[in-house]
C-alpha cells in the first residue's frame, strides 16, 4: 500500500492484515466496518444456531418482533418512571401469564419478567425461604426435588438451602409422589416438581406430588408448599394438554416458573416468576421504586435489565392469543411425533418421550436397546459434521450408566428439517456401522454437547428422613 492512499477493499486495511486483539486490552483504535468484520467472521465457527435441537432456547423470531427488540435496544426495564410504557406492558404480562396458569386473582398477584427461569427460580425459592423462617422454621432449611435443572443446585448453594434430589429408581424417570414424603421434614421449604425435565423432556407429575403432600399434612401436621418450574413446560400445556393439571388450579402451588424465551417465543433473556397470591411473596423481598409519581413493586436479582423481551414477549402474547399458541405448539408436537416414528424405524431405539402432549414438552428422547457397535456419543459426534448438535448425555442418579439422546423441537424446525435430520442420522449410522471405532468415543471426547452444566463440586447424596412418628 502507497503511504497516503486508502485502500479500496476492506480486507486490505491494517487492522485485517494481523490477528484480532486476543489478550491485554488493545491499545489502537480500529475502524468499525473492520471491527465488525472481524467480529462477525470469527461467529461463522458458532454453530447454526435453528440446528442445535439441544437448546430449549428460542431460535427464530419473525421481523417484527426483532424490529420490536431493536427499536427498546436502550430501554431499562428497572427505570419505570422513564419508560412507564415498558413498565405497564410488564405488568399486563404479568396479569396475561398468571391467568394462563389459574392464578385465583390474575390481577392482584405478584409476578415478574426475569432474565430466565434462573433468576425466576431463585426468586421461588428466595421467597419459600422467607416464608418458611417466617412461619417459625429454624435451623438449615431444604427443600425436595427429583432431576433438576442445574439452576436449582445453585439455589441450594448460593443461598444456602439443602438440596434433597430424590434419586431414580425402577423404571420411572421423574419423581414418584410415593417417594417424596420420605424426604421433607420441618426444614423443608417447598417441593420442586419439574414440568418439563431438562434431561428426558417429561412432565413430572404435580398433582401426584400435590396429594402426596396433602396426605403428609394429614398425618405429621407439614402443610410443605410446592414451587414449579415450569421452565419450558409452562407455555406448552395450557395449549396443548389444557386438562393436564400443574398449575394454581392446585391450592399447594405458591409460585412457577417459565423462561419467556423457551416455548414462551421471546427472545433470550426472558423468564416469569408469578405467585400464587400477593401474600405468598414476602415483603421482605419487594423493593419500591418510582413510578408516575407514586412507586411501584420490584422483586429482582438484576437492577439494570433490557426492557425488549418483555415488550417481545407482549407483541408475542397479543399477536397469537391462546389460538395461535394452541395452533403453533401443537405443530412442534406434530413434528416431534414425526421426528419419533422416523427415529423409530431406523434403529434399535427406544422412545423415552415420543412427543405425547400430556406426557411432555415437544421433544424427543430415546435410547439404544441393544448393542449397535457404536454408542450415542459416537452418533452425536458424526451429526456435528452436517452441523446437527444433538445432545447425548447419562441419564440422573441412580441411574447414570445409562445413554440417551434427545432432540428439542422449536419453533422454526420443520417436517422438512426433521426429514434432512432423520436422513443424516441414518446416513451416520450407516457410517459407524462400516467403521467402528477400535475404543468407543466417550461423553468427553465426543465434546458431549449437553445443555446440562454440572456443579464443579458436586453435591451430596440425599438420603430419605427418618421419621419417628409414623
Ligand atoms: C432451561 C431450564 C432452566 C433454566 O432456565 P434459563 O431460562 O435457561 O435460566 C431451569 N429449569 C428447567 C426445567 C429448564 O428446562
């Protein structure tokens, strides 16, 4: 290049012709049409993300609704007075998802947008928590589940609550209600049954555990709440297995969760705790800030926090009602069933959860049956190479020796997607038949792409609690 003329291709200019900053802070400045190559370009090794069926994570949205996010790209939810129009369309949500989910007064109970069913789960938990020291509980406090999403492990460590996971026995993949009276005692805070488990896509079954506890009442004198995480299942049944019941229609239910952006379409970064009654949520936990003159109730982990999903997940509720959800979600059942029948005529498979509406969220689980000579770790490990990220992993304590494989369907994934899909699974297991390795690939090598973060330092075994007076 002549010193003092410009080049003409972007790919010429001095901050393209050596590598990006990787370390200490860079000292030069770059132009941005070249900053924004190098970012973009280095995101083409990213996977795609509409073929990743291991996210339960929103991965389309249409124009309109990435205008919408655009366009509140500067607005903070948390600064209500300056943008009251943000704040009231939260509220209306609010209002919108407690009567999805049967809440007795969907206008007078609390709830909030979050950034997910994490932050939604900790504020569940949180507020449990609060209630049951209020009640009098002393001592550490501990509350039940089966296989959690890993977010509940963290709400046990970070906030200093006992985990109790029951662990799986027989043939049954989510918690037996016949087992969880065994494990709550005075220091339990709530019951957390899973509607939509992370691992097999299964519902548990919340009215089973509701009536399990309500006979536990009647016996030892524990009224133990339950707390949902509904996380994916939450925006699902009301549509699709209306008559199931998990919601506020059981009075033991205090308060669920749901991530906005998994099946609630938002985008990333959104979730909903709701309560089931105002006085189910602890003062303690409610934060004022002004609002129109006067003040309005915050209860969050974040301060700062984009104002788009919420204003998304609006445009979302009003642009499809419960007819448009009910039609679009039945679609990704419809193809998950599809995704199920495909599966099983190519190989010695084994549905967990085949996609049933009443059993599960629009998913698809399976394993193999008998020894194929290669394992589901090897099978993930050759749909990477069309660009398919397909989780496998080991199922939960006690079962861990056992490998399945699941395939979230979201909107945006088709027939004709589930076709391509089902067509390369045949064409990889062709491949592994022909050539199998010497040393089975394990869960590590494979990169075992699995959504499921596990605690660096795990937690102990729960044990069932012994109780004298029965
Ligand atoms: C995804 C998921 C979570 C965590 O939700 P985020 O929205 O990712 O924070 C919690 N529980 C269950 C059952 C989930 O599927």
């Amino acid at each position: 290049m002549t010193e003092g003329l410009e080049p003409d291709d972007l790919f010429a200019l001095p901050g393209l012709r050596r590598s990006a900053p990787k370390a200490g802070f860079p000292i030069n400045e770059l132009f941005s049409q070249v900053a924004y190559e190098i970012v973009h370009d280095e995101l083409m090794l990213d996977g795609v993300s509409r073929m990743n069926l291991a996210t339960f994570c929103t991965t389309w949205v249409d124009d309109q609704a990435r205008r919408l996010m655009n366009e509140a790209l500067d607005k903070n939810i948390v600064d209500k007075d300056e943008y009251p129009q943000t704040a009231e369309l939260e509220r209306r949500c609010v209002r919108m998802v407690a009567d999805l989910w049967h809440a007795p007064d969907p206008a007078g109970t609390h709830g909030t947008s979050t950034t997910g069913s994490s932050e939604a789960a900790m504020l569940g938990g949180l507020a449990a928590k609060f209630r049951w020291r209020k009640g009098g509980g002393t001592g550490t406090p501990n509350f039940v589940c089966g296989p959690v999403q890993v977010c509940w492990e963290k709400f046990a460590r970070y906030f200093d609550v006992e985990i109790r996971q029951i662990p799986l026995r027989g043939d049954r993949l989510t918690m037996h209600p016949d087992d969880v009276s065994a494990y709550c005692d005075a220091n339990t805070i709530m019951v957390v049954p899973t509607f939509g488990q992370t691992y097999t896509g299964l519902f548990e079954d919340v009215a089973g555990i509701s009536k399990a506890l309500d006979r536990l009442q009647e016996v030892s004198g524990l009224d133990i709440p339950i707390h949902v995480d509904a996380a994916s299942g939450g925006f699902l049944a009301p549509f699709t297995a209306p008559d199931l019941i998990w919601d506020f229609r059981l009075p033991r239910v205090k308060s669920i969760n749901a991530s906005g952006h998994k099946t609630g379409l938002a985008p990333l970064g959104s979730g909903w705790a709701i309560w089931r009654e105002a006085a189910d949520l602890p003062e303690e936990l409610i934060f004022n800030v002004d609002y129109l003159g006067g003040s309005m109730a915050t209860f969050n982990l974040n301060f700062s926090r984009p104002g788009g999903q919420v204003i998304t997940s609006y445009y979302e509720f009003i642009r499809l009602g419960r007819t448009g959800y009910t039609r679009l979600q039945s679609q990704l059942y419809h193809v998950a069933q599809h995704l199920a029948d495909g599966l099983l005529k190519l190989g010695p498979f084994e549905m967990i959860h085949g996609g049933n509406p009443h059993r599960g969220i629009a998913a698809v689980s399976w394993r193999l049956t008998e020894d194929v000579g290669f394992n589901l770790y090897e099978l993930s490990d050759r749909l990477r190479t069309r660009g398919w990220l397909i989780a496998a992993y080991p199922l939960p304590a006690d079962r861990e020796n056992e490998t399945i494989m699941r395939a979230l369907v979201r909107h945006g994934f088709s027939i004709d997607m589930a076709d391509l899909l089902l067509a390369d699974i045949a064409r990889g297991m062709a491949q592994l038949e022909k050539h199998p390795q010497a040393k089975p690939l394990t869960r590590e090598e494979a990169g075992g792409f699995t959504h499921n973060a596990t605690a660096a330092v795990p937690s102990g075994k729960a044990k069932p609690v012994r109780r004298s007076a029965e």
